[in-house]
C-alpha cells in the first residue's frame, strides 16, 4: 500500500477573480513541486469523482445544498459573501473537492492505501451546516468525516485542523457529537473571529498569538492534541491541512515552516499507527503564498508517505 494522492483537472476551473488569494495556481504549485521533489512517482495517483448528495447532506442541510446547486452562474460570477463567489466552473470543482474527501475514505478504510492527502478547492473548513464563507462551499473534511461513520459504521473520528484561520464551519457542525472529536489551532484574534470559547465539550481549540512560531505550535500538538487523541481513540483521522500559518504567508502572522508540517503529520502518522490502523485522510485547506505552498504540502505528502 502507498499514500494517494486525489485532484482533478475541474478543481481548477473555480476562480473567484483576479487577485483573489484562494486561485486555481495554488494545486498547480503542488503539482510542480511534487515533481520536482521526485515525490511524484511514489504516490498513487486518482481523479477525484464527483460528490454525491446523499453524502453532502450528512453535513449540510439539504436546503443549503439546494442552494449551493442553485447559485452556480452559467456566466459571470456571483457572491454569496464577499469572500466566496461562484463562477460557471465552481460547482464542479465543488462537488469534486468533497468527492475526493469521501473517495480517499473509502479507499482507505478498503485497505487499498495506506493514507490520503486530496489535493483540491475549493477549500471547505469555513463551511456550515447551512452557510457559505471564507471560500467555502461544502466542508469536505466533514462529508468525508461522516462518511466514515454513517457509511462505513465507524464509531470514533477525529478532526485535526491546523489551518491558520479557525475552522468555525467544522466546528459548527460537529459540535455535541460525542462521535467525532475536533483538535485545533488557529490565529487568535483574527478571521473567522471564533473558536476561543468551543462550542461543545469535543472540540479542543487552541488560539495561537500572532508571532507564534514552530516551537509553540508544537508545544500544543504534544501537550493538547496528543493527550486528548489518545483519550478519544479514534477509529480514523482527517485532517484539515492548512498551510497558510507559514512564515511567507502574508494572510496571516504565525511563524511555521515547512519543518513544523513534516513534524506535525509524522506525529499523526505514528499515532495513527498506534490507535487507528494507520487511517488518515488529509484535505487541503488553505495556503496562499504559492511557492511555501508547494513546499509545504511536498513535506506534509513526504511525511504521509514515510518517505523522509
């Protein structure tokens, strides 16, 4: 078994404008680092299928779906906030950004890889049971979260959220189910404003000061994460794998590096290994500084692999 590796062509077709952060040169960024990395050819690669209702509605209402469905311009684009807009090639991209979360599970939970990070966009953790925001459509890592469970009969699920910015989406639809488990870190005070009072008592958030650097990011992956994974044990990890807390990233003011994300993942792999048959899917969140992007995901998709 290897990692796979899941996108599509039509993930590219989303585009919210020019000079918008979340642009369709961000996976080829991936792409081409992945390449020249050598990584390339020791991962398995898959077309992410489109994403079915039935699976979106685990995590949205089915109104919102509607409404999603319903939006997607035939020309132009239109906004449903003033950070996320629809062009005609937005759907798609949509349905197949949550389409690779619940592939990548049932390949995984299939025995027919070990892991599998899901290379797509738009991104999804903003994303709530019946809201649309920060470049967000469909919360992915959540689709395919209860996929696990609902479809797969899972009992235990853990979120890691790593991303810059909270994962307000996730967390509002989670919240109070004593299945899943939520472990993350975030920018405080910054966009989406939220997440320093959790919602409910299986969310562990922690706020992270502007300045913040690797040595404290790390501190709270082994003192907070860890220990409360370990408690939950889980069946099966997602990760919502943001790489815009890096230090070239002017969205946001953390300090990592591409070090700190190998670090973090190889410490998820091992305790997947330990708990939970080794089960990960990660989904890329957000990461807007296109060359610390492809060198972050290239080490995060290393440490997957085991090929450090």
């Amino acid at each position: 078994m290897t990692t796979a590796y899941i996108t599509h062509r039509e993930c590219m077709l989303h585009d919210m404008g020019p000079h918008h952060p979340e642009c369709p040169e961000r996976l080829a960024a991936i792409q081409d680092r992945l390449i020249a990395s050598g990584l390339d050819g020791c991962i398995a690669h898959h077309d992410a299928p489109l994403v079915e209702v039935d699976a979106l509605v685990r995590a949205h209402s089915p109104e919102y779906v509607r409404q999603v469905f319903d939006a997607a311009p035939g020309k132009g684009i239109v906004h449903l906030d003033p950070d996320t807009a629809m062009c005609p090639g937005t759907l798609r991209a949509a349905q197949r950004a949550a389409g690779a979360g619940v592939f990548a599970t049932d390949l995984v939970l299939s025995g027919a890889a070990v892991n599998a990070f899901c290379a797509v966009r738009p991104p999804g953790h903003h994303a709530e049971y019946a809201k649309s925001m920060g470049f967000c459509f469909f919360n992915n890592v959540v689709v395919a979260a209860r996929h696990a469970l609902e479809a797969h009969g899972l009992e235990r699920v853990a979120i890691v959220d790593f991303d810059v910015h909270h994962g307000n989406g996730t967390e509002n639809i989670v919240a109070h189910d004593p299945r899943m488990l939520m472990v993350s870190t975030f920018q405080h005070p910054f966009y989406p404003y939220s997440g320093a009072e959790p919602l409910a008592d299986n969310l562990c958030n922690v706020p992270l000061p502007a300045g913040t650097r690797g040595e404290g990011f790390r501190d709270v992956v082994t003192q907070r994460w860890l220990p409360r994974l370990e408690a939950f044990a889980p069946q099966m990890l997602f990760l919502s794998a943001g790489f815009d807390a890096h230090i070239e990233d002017d969205m946001a003011s953390l300090g990592l590096v591409e070090a700190d994300y190998a670090w973090v993942t190889t410490q998820l792999v091992q305790f997947a290994q330990k708990v939970c048959q080794g089960r990960i899917v990660s989904m890329l969140e957000g990461g807007y500084a296109l060359s610390a992007l492809g060198r972050s995901a290239t080490e995060h998709v290393r440490a997957l692999a085991e090929l450090g």
